[in-house]
C-alpha cells in the first residue's frame, strides 16, 4: 500500500516538473517576441526622419519610400495579427536593406551629417532586430523540442500545447531594391 | 599589416645593430653565470664532504649543502640576468612593437591589473598570486586596446597540504568593442559539449554561477565554445553571424584554448600560453632572425586581434 503512493507521488512530482518546464519554454517564446515587437517600434519611430533625410536625394527610389512610409503606417495601425506583423517585418527588412545599399549610388547623401547619425541608429536598430529574431527562433525550437521529444510530447499533448513557426532568417540583401519585385503582392 | 619580408628588412636595417651590443652583454652575462657555476659546485662538494664527515649515514642531510648552494646560485643568476633582460626588452620587444604599429607604446614591467582581468568575468576563482608584464597599449585604427602577459595563480592551504592551482597564464587583452551594450556575455571553451553532445548542453545549461546559457545557431562556433549570457537578445546581438565565425578563426589560427567576454562596452580576450614570452636567449646566440619572427608572431597575433574581430569597423552608433 505504501509502496503505491509512493510511486503515484513519485509520478504526479515527475509530471510536474514536465509540466512546468513546458509552461517555462512557451514563457519564453512570448518573452522574445515581446523583445521584437519592442524593437519593432523603434524602428518605426525612427522611419519618418530617414524618408524626409533621403526622399530629396533618392530619385530614383520614389517608389519604394512612398511604398515603406505606407507600410509603416498600417504597422503601427495596431489592427495587424501577430503573423502578419511578422509577415510585414520581413517585407521592410528587405526594402530597408535595399534602401541601404541604393544610398552607395548618392554621394552628397552619403556625406550628409544628419544622413550618416541616422545610418548608424539603422544599423544598430536593424541588427537588433536580427538578433531578436534568432533570439525568438531559439526560443521557439526549444520549445518545439520540447512539444515533439519524450517524455514532454506526453504532457504536451495533454495540455494542447502545438508547434510554433520560426521566423525566415533573410540573408543580408546585396541587391537593389526593386520596387515591382518587392511589392508584387 | 606587415609582412615577413617587412620584419626580414627591418631585422636587417635596424634590429641587427642592436642585437650586437646585446649580444656582447649576454655573453658577458653567461661568462658570470659560469664562474657563479663553478663556485656553487665547489662549495657544494667542500658542503658535502664537511657534512659528510660529521654525521655520516644521514643521506638527507648531506643533500642540503647541495640545495643550499644550488639556491643561492640560481638567485645569484637571476639578478645578473636581470639587467640584461630588461634592456634587450626596452630595445628589441620595443622596437618590434613599434614596427608592427607606431600607435602603440610598451612598458616592460607593466600588467594588466587584478581588477580588470576580475572585471572580465573570463575566471571566477580569484587569483591570490597576481603578477605579469610586457603591457602593450595604444590605439590600433579606431579601437583603443591594452594586453599584457599576466601569472594568476591561487594557492591555498599551508606547509604539506599546500595546493596551486593555475588561474591564468597567458596574454590577456582588452579591447574597445564597437557596439553599445549593457549586459555582460562570455564565451568559453567548451569541453562538455564535445564529449557528451546534448547531455552536455543540458550539463551547461544547469552551470548557475555563469548565468543563462545561449545556444547559438553557427555549428562550428557551438562545437568549440559554450556562451553564458546576462540576455539572450544581447548575446546575440554581440555575436552576430559573422563574428561568430570570426572568433572560430581566430581561434584555429592561434590553435590555443581562448577564451573571451564582453562587458561594459568591451571586448576581452585571454590566451592561454603555457611558456613566458617575449623572454630573450640566454645561452643561444641573439644574431638569429628566428626567435625575432617567434616574437613577431606572437605579437602581431594578439595586435591583430583588432583585425580579426573586426572592431575596427564602426558602423553604428559607437
């Protein structure tokens, strides 16, 4: 008899600890994409100042800034989901990331003071995004581990925890920017 | 970056005029240390035998004339050794320093101190025996950086039971990073991870004193080093791709265990040498280029660190 609730003590202890260390995992996910989100917005706020610095500069670019300042006004609308955000996120990297490397054909650009501070926050914004990013993808691989592996999967599939979606790592963007291609759909 | 066949010319042109003089006053040194020699091994014997003779059939007691004198030539050796050191450090390893980049000064008998080399969080144990020298510093391009050898040592207990554990012995150096961040990261050498794969990650994950571990996306990297974070964003926005595989050459070029961190806006970086460097010849000949391009390498290796870390690129707010 005693060796019964011992053992079914034992068990329920174990199960706890699963259960909490998935509960932990999911926390996590959360916890980075609250960072993204965050970073995000600093991107956001930062995007009016570098249109108005390049939009006299960058003739042949029209196209894509009027493109960027529309896509940033439906992102901070607040009426995306999270999906779309993220759908939305990968879309302005790749143009900012064109942007960039179409400002290396205007000279007095790239000498204006105020261009060049402005060019520094990017970079910075845009490689904390980048490592956000990984940041989330880790967090979310451990969890899924965590949803697929024994004995977790057991406790897993208990509570109704499922896999989550990584976010696509873009690779740096060398290409210009072109604004049919980009803004096809 | 200079080349072999720019230290080649510069040995010829400049350095071989004074390792001349140096060379007179080494030999010189090695005349003294002969003589010191000879009178250690005669005392010695005249120990031994007046030992000898008075209580004989204590074979331990006899031994201490030896040790005696063998101690007290051995420091004799050192101080007439010293001067010589000293001065072929402040020409030569000077002069090489200078060579390989005019922004850089050097000060023989300086280290890098206790509370810098605690500050990097590379190694936990405090060191009770500290001491070092040879300190490089200066501005190499745009980065500010400052190395030194350094000993650290931590002994403890007394008389029998005295054990010495090395803390540290190698160069050590700092550098200027070229992003801002608020948290502290370290990378380590990671010997769990190659012997026991996941299990071992799980094993490092468990390490509490070192904060939380980053499981990082670069194979190479991951294989070589485990990396123990304030913040996982952080950590990884430090180590980006490209840096990652950065530190992986660095690594296989110095073919040494390394180990680096990242604190308040600084990157450091400590190599583990098992000999002292930048110590000249004694009883080998100093016209030689050979021990001039082990110096330079060695040198040039830790200088170049800027390079290879690529700190020298400042594109963002720093």
């Amino acid at each position: 008899m005693l060796i019964a609730i011992v053992a079914v003590v034992v068990v329920i202890g174990f199960l706890v600890v699963l259960y909490n260390s998935l509960v932990g995992k999911k926390n996590q996910v959360t916890n980075v994409f609250g960072t993204i989100d965050a970073l995000l917005k600093k991107r956001y706020d930062l995007l009016p100042k570098l249109i108005a610095t390049v939009k006299a500069y960058m003739k042949h670019e029209k196209e894509v800034l009027e493109e960027i300042t529309k896509m940033r006004a439906k992102a901070v609308s607040g009426r995306l989901s999270d999906d779309e955000q993220v759908e939305l996120d990968n879309i302005m990297s790749k143009a900012l990331g064109g942007i960039m490397v179409a400002v290396e054909n205007y000279p007095e650009l790239k000498a204006n003071e105020n261009f060049l501070q402005l060019q520094r926050t990017m970079n910075e914004v845009e490689e904390q995004i980048s490592a956000a990013r990984r940041a989330y993808n880790a967090a979310v691989t451990d969890y899924n581990n965590a949803v697929e592996m024994f004995p977790t999967n057991i406790v897993a599939s208990m509570i109704g925890y499922r896999l989550k979606k990584v976010f696509e790592i873009s690779e740096e963007q060398r290409e210009d920017v072109d604004a049919e291609k980009l803004f096809k759909s | 970056m200079k080349t072999l066949e720019d230290l080649r010319e510069f040995y010829n042109t400049t350095l071989l005029a004074d390792l001349e003089v140096l060379e007179r006053q080494r030999k010189d040194v090695v005349r003294k240390i002969g003589y010191v020699g000879i009178v250690v091994l005669c005392v010695a014997i005249v120990g031994v035998l007046f030992v000898g003779s008075s209580m004989a059939g204590q074979p331990m007691v006899i031994l201490f004339p030896v040790v005696l004198s063998a101690i007290i030539g051995g420091v004799i050796c050192y101080f007439l050794s010293k001067g010589y050191v000293t001065e072929f450090k402040s020409v030569v390893i000077r002069k090489i320093i200078h060579f390989i980049d005019e922004g850089l000064s050097y000060s023989q008998e300086s280290y890098v101190p206790k509370s810098v080399f605690m500050m990097s969080k590379i190694f936990t144990r405090k060191p009770n025996r500290y001491k070092g020298d040879d300190l490089v510093f200066g501005k190499v391009g745009e980065t500010k950086i400052k190395f030194s050898e350094l000993n650290a040592v931590y002994e403890s207990g007394s008389g029998k039971n005295k054990s010495r554990y090395t803390v540290f012995k190698g160069l050590f150096f700092i550098g200027d990073f070229n992003k801002h961040f608020s948290g502290q990261t370290v990378v380590l050498p990671d010997t769990a991870e190659k012997l026991f794969g996941r299990l071992g990650q799980k094993l490092q994950s468990l390490n509490v004193f070192r904060g939380q571990l980053v499981k990082l996306e670069d194979p190479e990297f991951e294989r070589h080093f485990a990396v123990y974070g304030s913040d996982q964003v952080e950590a990884r926005y430090i180590l980006s791709m490209s840096l990652m595989k950065r530190i992986v050459d660095f690594k296989e070029k110095t073919r040494k265990k390394i180990y680096l961190s990242f604190i308040g806006s600084m990157v450091f970086v400590a190599i583990w040498y098992t000999k002292n460097l930048f110590e000249p010849r004694i009883f080998r000949t100093l016209l030689d280029f050979e021990p001039i391009k082990e110096y330079f390498g060695d040198l040039q290796l830790v200088i170049g660190i800027v390079d290879d870390l690529n700190l020298n690129t400042r594109i963002w707010s720093k």
